[in-house]
C-alpha cells in the first residue's frame, strides 16, 4: 500500500460521495426499473458493484487522498464493470425496440434507464481514467501526470480577466471533479458533441463516440416507436 499525499500540490482531495451516489444511483435504475435484462443477472451484476463499493469507501471514506494498486484497479474496475453491463443492456433493449416486441411503457422506462445508466457510467469511467485518476489529479506533481485524456475550460483560462483566472488550473491549481465529468457526460449524451471540454486522445474520442451513439440511437429508435404507437 502505497499513500499519494503530496504537499507540492495546493489541490484538494476530491470528496469520495458524490462518485458513491452516482453509483448507487446507476446501480438502482439498473436493479428496479423495467428492462430486458433477466432479473437474476441484474441482482448479480449489483451486488458485485456494491461489494466494490463497499471496499473502495471503507479504504477512502471521506476524500480521495491515497491509492493502491488494489484501489486503483478496483476502481477502473467498477466503472467499466458498470459500463458493459449496461451496454449489453443497450443491445437487448435496442433489438426489443426494433422487433416492437414488449410493452411499450416498460420499454420506455427500460430505455431511461440504460440512457441514465450510460451517463452515469460514462461519466465514471472518464473520471478514474483521465490523468491517473481522482487520487493522481490532487496529489501527483504536475509535470508527472499521465496524460491528459480531456482539456476543461479552466485548463486554459490563465490569461483570462481575474475573476476568471483565478480559477485557472494554473493559478488555483483546479482539477476535475466527478462532478466536472458528470455534467460533460450529460452533455455528450444530449449534445451528442463535445460541448465545453474537449477530448485529447484517441480512447477518449472512442469512448465519447460509443456515448453519442447510444444516446443517439435510443433517441431515434424511442422516437420511431412513439410515431408508429401513434399510427
């Protein structure tokens, strides 16, 4: 085990709850909303997530302030973990909506879900791969990032009116936060473009293409199916 505090760095640890609820949150739609997935498998894939959950909290309870190589994998882990599982349920769902079978009101809310779920997972996955991760971002000296998967606002507002640069990532040291990560997935899903943050790497462009996709493809298929309800 290995502690990644580092006094260089003026950046706080990120709190470690608002990722927690965002999976719980994923975890829930994807265990109690209809869907196409087998109720058995659903209960499964959630109770292996909560055990990580459970083991990732009790090693950081509070801030994001140390990483081991167990932890650090864990956490990859659960997001992609989470990630797969709802895109198998994306493919079910989208050849549900294709062959008009089930009911049209539990398919809806099925493709809430995984649409939610994608956000949330997405968002996830961005979070503990982009520069090394939560831990890495606070508490690793700069020059010894990883590289950089995404470029914020903030990334490049240094030479911008005070009350702006103040909040720079070069003058206050600014990382992103699960929350950061969030709002981009939501507006990728929607937007189905980068909106304010701007993908750097190829995994990242890949990733944000599967994104737009599935939000894209649930659109127009949910819409296709309303119209032909209608007819």
């Amino acid at each position: 085990m290995t502690q990644t505090e580092n006094r260089e760095r003026s950046a706080q640890p990120e709190h470690r709850w608002p990722a927690v609820i965002a999976t719980l949150v994923a975890l829930a739609a994807y265990a109690f909303l209809p869907s196409v997935v087998p109720l058995l498998e659903r209960y499964a894939v959630v109770g292996i997530c909560i055990l990580m959950v459970v083991a990732l909290v009790l090693y950081n309870p509070h801030r994001l302030n140390r990483e081991s190589r167990w932890s650090r994998r864990a956490e990859i882990a659960l997001a992609i973990f989470i990630l797969v599982a709802n895109q198998i349920a994306f493919a079910e769902t989208v050849v549900r909506l294709l062959n008009k079978h089930g009911n049209g009101y539990e398919l809806l809310l099925a493709s809430m879900q995984v649409w939610l779920t994608n956000v949330i997972a997405f968002a996830l996955v961005f979070w503990v791969l982009d520069r090394g991760g939560p831990v890495a971002r606070a508490t690793v000296p700069r020059p010894k990032l990883a590289l950089a998967d995404f470029r914020f606002p903030q990334d490049e507002d240094h030479d911008a009116v005070d009350e702006v640069a103040r909040g720079s990532s070069k003058q206050a040291d600014w990382v992103p936060n699960y929350i950061d990560y969030f709002y981009f997935s939501l507006s990728n899903s929607m937007a189905f473009s980068p909106t304010d943050t701007m993908p750097l790497t190829h995994r990242a462009k890949l990733l944000m293409s599967l994104e737009s996709f599935a939000g894209f493809a649930l659109l127009a298929l949910v819409i296709a199916r309303a119209v032909s309800l209608i007819g």
